[in-house]
C-alpha cells in the first residue's frame, strides 16, 4: 500500500516545510508582540498608580505631568499597543496563515510537517523501541503524519 505523500518530491517537501518554519517564527513574534502589549499595559496601570500615590503626598507638578504625558499615551502614532496587535494580526499574520495553509494543501496533500516526517524516518534507527515509526497502539497512516 503506497504511504500518503509519496510522490510529492522532496524539494516540495522542503520548500512548503520552510513556509511552515517561516510561519513558526512568525507565531513566535507574535507572542513577543503579546508580551509587549501585557508589558506596556501594566506599565501605563502601575504609572497611574504612582500619579494618585504622588498627588496624595503633594507632589502634584510631578503627578500632573506623568498623568498628562505619559498615562494613556500612545505607543506608536495613533495606537494603543491592542492596535498595534490587531493591526499586525490582520496585515501580516492571517494572510502568512492562508498562505501557508494553502501551500500545504495544494503542495503536500494537506500533511503537516511533511519535510520532518521524512527526516524521522531517515534518521530513527528501525527496531529500537525508542524510535517508533508512530505512537505506541496508532497505525501508520491513521492521521497525523504519513510515515
């Protein structure tokens, strides 16, 4: 019985594996981006918080000038750091998905991580129990990778 996947060449494999890396590292940003905007966000809380701290012992020039320059400012013109996020979530993010998704699709009969499934079964050494072809009880071929 032919495995699913065996007659995409391996230059396939490895072109649409990069748009899945290339998506991998993208994901990847987008959680430093997550970060940044939880970062920015208790930041601006804590400021606001040593304004009204500030003003109650007196020090209003001072609480008056972080409350108006800095609490609530924008952290990129016109944006809040949810913009930001959103922004590139629509721009960049969603369209690298589609595209990703598309290549592997239309490219590699919709296998994910075909390029690394190929790897595995290059490199495992066959009979070792620690190096199965599939999880313990799964039969080859019933989902997931293809060899």
């Amino acid at each position: 019985m032919a495995e699913r996947g065996e007659n995409i060449p391996d230059s396939t494999a490895e072109a649409v594996g990069k748009v899945g890396e290339a998506l991998e590292y993208v994901e990847r940003a987008r959680g430093h981006l997550y970060t940044f905007h939880q970062l920015i966000g208790r930041a601006d809380l804590l400021l606001g918080e040593a304004v009204d701290a500030l003003r109650e012992d007196g020090h209003t020039d001072i609480a008056d000038a972080l409350a108006t320059e800095m609490v609530g400012r924008n952290v990129i013109n016109g944006r809040w750091t949810f913009q930001v996020v959103e922004e590139f979530d629509a721009t960049y993010w969603q369209p690298l998905r589609e595209h990703a998704d598309r290549a592997r699709n239309e490219l590699t009969d919709g296998i994910t991580h075909l390029h690394e499934a190929r790897m595995k079964e290059d490199r495992r050494t066959h009979g070792h129990p620690d190096h199965t072809k599939e999880p313990e009880g799964r039969e080859p071929g019933s989902g997931g990778h293809p060899l």
